[in-house]
C-alpha cells in the first residue's frame, strides 16, 4: 500500500511514516491508518467495485462541508483506494436520548443538504426475498413513490461501525451504498440497527417530521432494510 501511495502527486512531497491496517473491517474496504509527516489519515482500499466510487466521494464531500463526515481528500480510481481525513471517535451501539437527537439532526442535514442527480434506489429490484411482511411493505412503498419530496440523498447503511461519536456529536462513515432514496429508510436502519422500542421510535420521528409523518412508511422501510442486510449478509458469508 505505501508503496502506490507514494506514486500518486498528494504525497510526492510528503513523507509516509507508517499504513497500518486497521483492527476493525468492512466488507466493501480495507482500511487503514496512515502517518504522514506526523499527520494521520484514513486510506480505504476498495476490495469490492461493485458500487459507485465517484458518487460516493462526491456525497461524502458533501457531507463534509457541514460537519457530519470525515473529508475525503482524493480518490484513485486506477489503484483502488480513497484516502480522508482521521477523525478520533468511538462506536456506539446504544443510544441515549441526546445521541438520538443528535443522530436524527445529523441524517436530517444529509437528507436537506446533499444533492447529486444519481437515480433512487429501487428496493424492488435489489431486494429478491420475497414473504408476506415483504410483500405488504413493498405495496407501501409503491404508494410512497408518488411523493417525490420524500426522497433524498440517503447513507442506507447506518449501522453502528459506520457511526464515529465524539461525545455525544455523530460523524458518519462509509457513504459507498448512500443513493436517493425514501427519507424513512434511513429512520428505519436507526431503528432496527440501534433496537429502539416505541417510545425511542415516536420522539426520533418526531425530530425529524414534527408532528407530521407516516409510520405506516416508516414501519414498512424498516421491514425492507432488515430484509436487505440479512440478503447482503448471506451473499457476503
């Protein structure tokens, strides 16, 4: 990896002190902390390209000009990796009600903030389990879709390794799956990922919506984002 780090013109000046691969793995990346010139980044080796790299930097920097990402300082297609700032943070896979609200303020910002002209995520399509929970949530959402206010530049992957917490202060990681798609579907992955009872579920939407919302929607994106991780997690045993 240093070695075609050093090719490329960002480090033709620098010195690279250490890559060291990270403890903690994705599936999509491997990632690793780089030292240059006592400075530290974050360089993610793409090991699956199945995804849209150009689009998932261009969201993440985005996200970045607002404080709710790391910021992605260049991507090498032609070699495979992307490398960022390092941000310190922990994980957290329970949340309290401040992190909550903090948490749905900072999808709330990506949701209003970040544009890009790529095409919606066609659950449909990508999803192939098919039962009767399924089947009733996708006839949900063919109801949904004809509210176009509704879909934004959504992450779709918020599970909690792809959350950095400082403090009480989220940072999201890993944009590679994000696509327009329904606002609910990222409340949903909050949801399921974070195991939040009613009570937890009516003040998050209430967050985001106000008093206005749909929980038949919401209900309904939360049954396809579980259905789409367990799909991905089998095809990726």
């Amino acid at each position: 990896m240093i070695e075609q780090l050093k090719k490329h013109p960002f480090f033709s000046d620098k010195t690279i002190e250490s890559c060291t691969l990270l403890e903690h793995q994705g599936y999509c990346n491997e990632n690793y902390l780089l030292v240059v010139d006592g400075v530290k980044y974050i360089v993610r080796s793409f090991v699956k390209n199945d995804t849209d790299r150009l689009q998932e930097f261009d969201i993440q920097k985005q996200a970045s000009n607002f404080a709710i990402a790391p910021e992605p300082l260049l991507l090498n297609l032609e070699d495979g990796y992307m490398v960022m700032k390092f941000i310190e943070g922990i994980h957290k896979k329970k949340l309290d009600i401040e992190m909550l609200y903090n948490l749905v303020d900072c999808i709330s910002t990506l949701h209003d903030k970040v544009s890009i002209k790529g095409d919606m995520l066609n659950i449909k399509e990508v999803l192939h389990t098919r039962n009767e929970e399924i089947d009733g949530a996708l006839d949900t959402l063919e109801l949904d879709i004809k509210y176009p206010s509704d879909f934004v530049v959504s992450h779709n992957d918020l599970n909690p390794m792809n959350i950095l917490w400082q403090g009480s202060k989220p940072i999201l990681l890993d944009f590679e799956y994000a696509s327009v798609n329904s606002h609910y579907f990222d409340l949903g992955a909050i949801s399921i990922e974070f195991s939040l009872d009613k009570k937890e579920e009516t003040l998050m939407l209430r967050r985001y919506f106000g008093s206005c919302f749909l929980r038949e929607n919401f209900d309904a994106y939360k049954v396809l984002y579980k259905a789409l991780c367990e799909e991905w997690f089998q095809k990726n045993l």
